[in-house]
C-alpha cells in the first residue's frame, strides 16, 4: 500500500490538495505575522480578526508566534512544500519520510491548537484552516501510506530516510536564517524610515478632535489640564480586549519614557451589549462588570486596571476571580449602582460622536482599541516603535523644534 506510488489518482490528488492547503495558509499566516507586528502604514490592520475568539492578532502577538525571529507559519510552509513534492516525486524514501513528518506535524497542530484555545484564549482563523489541512494529510497517510500493514508505531509510522531528513533540515535551516534575517530588517526599519513614513502618515490624517467628555480615568498624567500635555492619547479601550492588553504593554512602556508630557484617558468601551448600544458587537462578555468596577471608586481605578491586565486570562474566563476582584477593592455594588452606570454610559456615548470611518459601521468609534492622539484617530494598534515616532514628533512639535519630519530624523 502507498499513497503516492501506487494510489489512486484521487488520492494523490487529495494528497497534494491538502499541501497547497498547508503552503497557502502557511504564506497568509507569516504575511499576517509582519502586517500585525510591523506595519507599514499607519492603516494596515488585520484581515482576519472575526470575533473575540476567532482573532488572528492575539495569536500574532503572542509567544508562539515566532522562534528566533522566524514566523511559526514558515515551518508549516516547509510540511506543505513537502508533501506537494512527495505527490510529484513520489519515492519510497520520500513517502516514508513524509509519513513521519505528517505523525509530528499533526502532533504539533494540535498541541498548538490546544494552547491557544486554552492559554490565548483565543484562535487564529488562518492557523485553523493550517490544522485542518494538515490533520486530514496525517489521515490520508494514516488510512493509505507506505507501510500501513506493518504492526506497531516505529514500524508504521517512524521509518525515514535519514538523507532525505538531512536534506530537509539543511533547506528549512536555511530558509530559517533568511527570515531571522528578514525579521531583523522589519524590525530595523520599523525604528527607521517606516517610523518616518508612520509620522507622516499620522500628520495627515483628519483632525477629528477630543470626545467631549474625556474619561476622567487617566492611566498617565503630566498635567492637571488635559490640554497642557504635548501627548494627549484618548484610549478607546474594553478591559477585557486582547489587543488592548498588548497596547496597554506600549503605552506603559512609553509614559515612563515621555514622563512629564503625556497625559492617556481610558476611554471605557466594553464591547458587550449589555451596557453599549454604540456598535452591534457582543464580543467580550463581562466587560461591562470590569468596567463598572474599575470606575465605581476612582481612588481603585488603577489598581483594579492594573490588576485585571496582569491576570488577563482569569478576569475573562473566571467568574469567580470577578468576583473576589470586587470584593477586595469593596466594589461589590458596582453593577447595580445607577450612578456608576450613568458615569459608565456618558463615556461610552462619546463613540457615536465621530463621524463614519467605513460604510460598515455605522460610527468611527467602531472597535478596540481605537486612540485618538492629539485629535487624530488610529484605528487599532501599532508596535512600540512606531507609537513612539509619532509621540516624538508631537513633542519635538510642541516645543518648537522644526517640522515633525526633520525633528524626528534628527532624533
């Protein structure tokens, strides 16, 4: 019995559909990985965020995403080359080696899987379409490849050619050092002439100005006067959105570096419907409680924000952690206090004062996190780097140093 040697032309066929599958999602996955962590435009956002579970930019941004630089998905692009190579160069060596790779492969997708429903809490939509192709390639080599009628695991399934390993483990090493090499440009030019071109960008976008409440929940402040900071960031933000934890990460990092001219509002935007009628979205429930909470006592406020950044996964998924969470920080009447929700309700109707952005939504506010800095909106995240660019020009602005482009490349 093979799958490839003498198989049926149908599963041959299967077979390589199933590596075109792998190579095509794999090529979409490292496209999204670059995009999400070094964007080139100040516009470029994600192509495939669904909901709050399905959510390609938490898997992006997270620990799995790359090993030494290298985007997870290059890998996935190497089994699914293989396996096209094996349908059109069939050999014995090959198939056997194939069949092993295909047992590891699948191994690891669901271990994969497994930890980003679990730890992420969160899946990416192209990398299920990469687990769902290489499980059915590990079930066509499971039912139909070379060496089926053997008994036992090693004789079945773990029979590879050590040349054709060598020769593979060569070529994905390679390969490899070429996208650490990539890595390390995007992220160079991410603090070079993309940042400069990011500035640029953030300049002309229109002036759309501050809401007309802003948030008195401020996580920096430089000023008492909100206008007096040369930084001013209006942080549309839900407590319980993944992309507004790992924006959270580079404003934090750059209050401490622009300490003394930065003044951030938090924004409170609960995508739940429960307590916001601004957009159609229901995508984080609880997010209206934590919001609630973290506003009910102002002298909490950053404590409980900070505390639920820090234990995020718990304060999504554990009721329980909710609920000790507001009894030490005595908020326990937050949900049912009318004032708390009125307060809560006013910040979150200052969405539906800016104009649409998209003939899809019906407000500019639309999502999270969306910052308005300085009067001009950006509609989702952007890398450390590249936040900082635009802080920098803003503040070499404010004190007369030139035009925001000279400034920063003298900066």
């Amino acid at each position: 019995m093979s799958l490839t040697l003498n198989g049926k032309p149908a599963l041959r066929f299967l077979s390589f559909a199933t590596g075109i599958g792998m190579i095509y999602s794999s090529i979409l996955t490292v496209q999204h990985y670059f995009a999400a962590n070094f964007p080139e435009t100040i516009w470029e956002g994600s192509i495939c965020d669904i909901n709050a579970f399905f959510n390609c930019d938490s898997s992006a941004f997270s620990m799995i995403s790359q090993v030494w630089g290298v985007p997870l998905g290059y890998f996935g692009l190497i089994v699914g080359g293989l396996v096209c190579l094996g349908v059109v160069f069939p050999s014995v060596e090959f198939e056997r080696s194939n069949k092993a790779i295909a047992l590891l492969n699948a191994i690891g997708v669901v271990a994969l899987f497994f930890f980003s429903v679990l730890y992420i809490g969160s899946l990416c939509l192209l990398c299920t379409v990469y687990y769902i192709f290489s499980l059915v390639s590990f079930g066509l080599f499971w039912k139909y490849g070379i060496d089926g009628d053997k008994p036992g695991l090693l004789a079945k399934y773990l029979q590879p050619s050590v040349k054709y390993l060598v020769t593979f483990a060569v070529i994905t090493l390679v390969g490899a050092y070429g996208f650490a090499l990539y890595h390390d440009a995007r992220a160079d030019a991410a603090s070079g002439g993309v940042a400069t071109r990011i500035v640029d960008q953030y300049f002309s976008l229109p002036v759309v100005g501050d809401p007309s409440f802003i948030s008195p929940f401020w996580t920096a402040r430089s000023t008492e006067n909100w206008e007096d900071a040369p930084i001013r960031v209006i942080d549309f933000a839900d407590l319980l959105c993944p992309d507004c934890l790992y924006l959270n990460e580079q404003l934090e990092r750059l209050a401490e570096e622009f300490a003394g001219k930065i003044n951030i509002a938090f924004q409170f935007f609960p995508l739940e419907g429960k307590c916001n009628d601004v957009v159609e979205k229901d995508l984080h429930p609880a997010a209206c409680d934590v919001s609630l909470m973290a506003i009910h006592d102002p002298d909490s406020f950053q404590a409980i924000h900070d505390e639920i950044w820090t234990n995020f996964r718990a304060a999504k998924r554990e009721p329980e952690w909710r609920a000790d969470l507001a009894s030490r920080y005595g908020v326990e009447d937050a949900l049912e206090d009318l004032e708390t929700q009125a307060l809560l309700d006013r910040i979150i109707q200052t969405g539906k004062e800016y104009e649409r952005t998209s003939d899809e939504f019906a407000h500019g506010i639309r999502s999270t996190p969306t910052m308005i800095i300085n009067g001009r909106m950006i509609i989702g995240t952007l890398p450390y780097d590249q936040l900082r660019a635009i802080f920098q020009a803003l503040v070499d602005q404010a004190e007369g140093e030139g035009g925001f482009l000279e400034s920063w490349e003298r900066s």
